[in-house]
C-alpha cells in the first residue's frame, strides 16, 4: 500500500514516474541495459539528457538569455557556489531573510566576501513575512540580491517578484519550483535542489543568465563554475545521470498534466483546503501573513501542543505519513508538492477535522 507523503524532501514522486522508472529499470527502451549502467556521452544518456533540457525549458518558459545547468551540491553547495562565481570583482551582496533557509545562504556567503541583510521577515512569531521590494534597503552597487522565493522549513512564500533593473537577483527556489509559472528573465540566477519538486536527490538545476558567467573567483572550483558547466552542457565532469532521468520523466508528467498553469491551479486548490481548515477554528494555527503563505509548505501548530503526539499516531494510522514539523520550529508541517495528490490533501483535512472534533 502507497501511503500519503507530505515529507519535505526527499519528497513524494508521481506514482506514474515510479512506475516508469521500474519498468525501464533493467533495460531502458531496448538498450539492455539500465540508465544507471550507461555512459553518460553515450548517445542513450545524451538523448534522456537533452530531452531533459528542452522539456525543462519549456514548461518554465526559459528565455533563450539563460542556460539550464545540471549540477550537484543541493541548495545547500549553492549557497557557496553562487557567491563564488559571482564574486570576482565584487565581493559582497544583499540577502533579503524570510527564513531559515535564506538565513544559511546569508552566513555562507560570508566566507567569500560581504553578506548585508537588505530586509528581514522575522517578527515575534517567528518568519511570518515576506518583505515587500519598498522595504528592502539595498547596499550600494551589490554583486547581486539573494532571495529565497520558498521558505519551506518557515511556509512563507513570495510572490510578488520585483525588478531590480541592473542588479542580479538571484534566487533559492528549491522548493517550489514547478509548482507555478515564473518570470525566468526577472533573475540572474534561479537555483533548485531536485529532491523536493523536481525529482530525486543528486542534482541540483541552476538556471542562469549569460551575463553571469563571467564574474567567478579565482577559486572556485572547475566543477562548479557555471562558464565552465555551461561550456560543457552540464558534462564538464559525469553528470549526476540516473537523477537527471528521473527529472525528466517528471518534467514529462508535468508536461501531460498540463503544464505550469495547470499545476498552478491544482496547488491553489489543495493549499486553500489545508489553509481553510487550519483558520476555520482556534484549534490549529498558523500565524504567516496570508499573501506570503507558502502553497507548498503548510507549516501548522495545534494550539494544544501536548495533543502533538496523538495528531500525529493517528495520522499514521491512516497512512498520513511525515507530518512532523522541522525540529527548529516544531509542531507540524504538510509539504504538498506537485506529487502529493489532491486526494492526498482531502484525506489530511478530513482527518483534520476528525481530530479537532474528538477533542472537542
Ligand atoms: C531543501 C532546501 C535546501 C537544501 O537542499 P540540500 O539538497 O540539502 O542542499 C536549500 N534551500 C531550500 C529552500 C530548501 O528547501
């Protein structure tokens, strides 16, 4: 028996990529041989990986001013590689920290040159906001801006994305990603670790514009450098292979599913479900601004916390599984990606209100 998934990452697949991935496991479309076995500059690999490219591309409609890069490190290597490749003749930049996340990018980046806090969504409660453009106060002339556009351990997300003309904004959209359209041409770079709405852990996709290429320092290392990825179409050393089909497979789904927009709407509808019956009484809580809540990560709270255990035996039993908040906020959080379906959600908010009723 599946269960419902709604871990924060790794996170649940679609069952139909699943599904794929079995069938083709051992012998990928006559080859005789799994995608794991093969070369990467095999002409097999190179189909899966450009394929990968072109349906990437599409369904985030990236402009032909961007290259999609293939490389590994997680959100995490990034919040080293992006001031490394960035900060060749201007060691410092602006970070705008709406949570935990963004917050980590902030101190990496201290190590290569100077982090300045632009903005802050931190209140009382915690990160609850997603500073607006008017509010952020930006040093002068920085490398770039770094945003996280997904908090996922905090559930704030930021939608409304400005302009910043001349400077790059960079941003962490790990987790969610694909889960809507977005304005490609509005960032220098837009980074996403695999394993949480793309597909599985191993590959990190960054999606970066040509001008940004040509500002590393001298110490970045060759295999993280995106000049030298982007000169070698992600094949600079062996790409991380059997991730970067499973990626496709999915960007194949998305594709079937109807695209962006279409997930959108699908996102919509089960975050409103899970955002009604957390506000429909005092019984759960969840203190983000509405405009900047998270339709991917619903982090929530029982007001009663000495019922956390409980909520959470019975959920299991139900095969409700993960829905344990992030250690450093507590109480709980339904991360419902693209794969979570909707039928997944419904089962969560029934069990919801079921739980509320018998505490009653
Ligand atoms: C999960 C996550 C990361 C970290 O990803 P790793 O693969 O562990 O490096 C970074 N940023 C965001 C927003 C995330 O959700």
């Amino acid at each position: 028996m599946r269960v419902f998934n709604f871990s924060a990452g790794p996170a649940a697949l679609p069952e139909e990529v699943l599904r794929q991935a079995a069938d083709e496991m051992l012998d990928w479309h006559g080859s005789g041989m799994s995608v794991m076995e093969m070369s990467h500059r095999g002409a097999d690999f190179m189909s899966i990986h450009q394929e990968a490219l072109v349906d990437l591309r599409e369904l985030l409609e990236v402009p032909a001013s961007h290259h999609i890069l293939f490389l590994q490190g997680g959100g995490i290597g990034e919040n080293a590689i992006v001031p490394m490749n960035l900060f060749g003749s201007k060691p410092r930049a602006d970070f705008v920290i709406t949570g935990s996340w963004s917050q980590k990018s902030y101190k990496e980046a201290q190590k290569y040159g100077t982090a300045h806090i632009a903005a802050s969504g931190k209140t009382e409660d915690g990160f609850t906001r997603a500073p607006a453009r008017a509010e952020w106060q930006l040093s002068e002339d920085p490398a770039y801006v770094h945003l996280c556009t997904n908090e996922t351990i905090n559930g704030v997300e930021t939608f409304d994305i400005p302009d910043l003309g001349d400077i790059p904004l960079v941003a962490d959209a790990s987790s969610h990603i694909l889960s809507r359209p977005m304005d490609i041409a509005k960032y220098g770079v837009l980074y996403a670790g695999a394993q949480k709405n793309i597909g599985i852990a191993g590959v990190t996709v960054v999606i970066v514009r040509e001008d940004m290429l040509d500002r590393a320092m001298a110490i970045c290392p060759s295999a993280f450098e995106w000049k030298t990825v982007a000169e070698n179409n992600s094949m600079f050393n062996t790409p991380p292979t059997y991730a970067i089909y499973i990626s496709g497979l999915v960007f194949k789904w998305l594709k079937r599913q109807g695209g962006l927009k279409a997930m959108e709407a699908r996102n919509m509808e089960k975050a409103k479900l899970l955002y009604d019956v957390i506000d429909s009484s005092g019984f759960y809580i969840n203190k983000v601004e509405r405009h900047a809540r998270s339709r991917m990560n619903v982090p929530f709270f029982l007001a009663d916390e000495s019922r956390n255990e409980d909520f959470l035996a019975g959920a299991k039993a139900r095969g409700l599984l993960q829905l344990k908040g992030h250690k450093s906020v507590g109480g709980m959080r339904a991360s419902i990606y693209n794969a979570v379906p909707l039928e997944g959600v419904k089962a969560l908010v029934e069990y919801m209100k079921e739980f509320e009723a018998r505490c009653a």
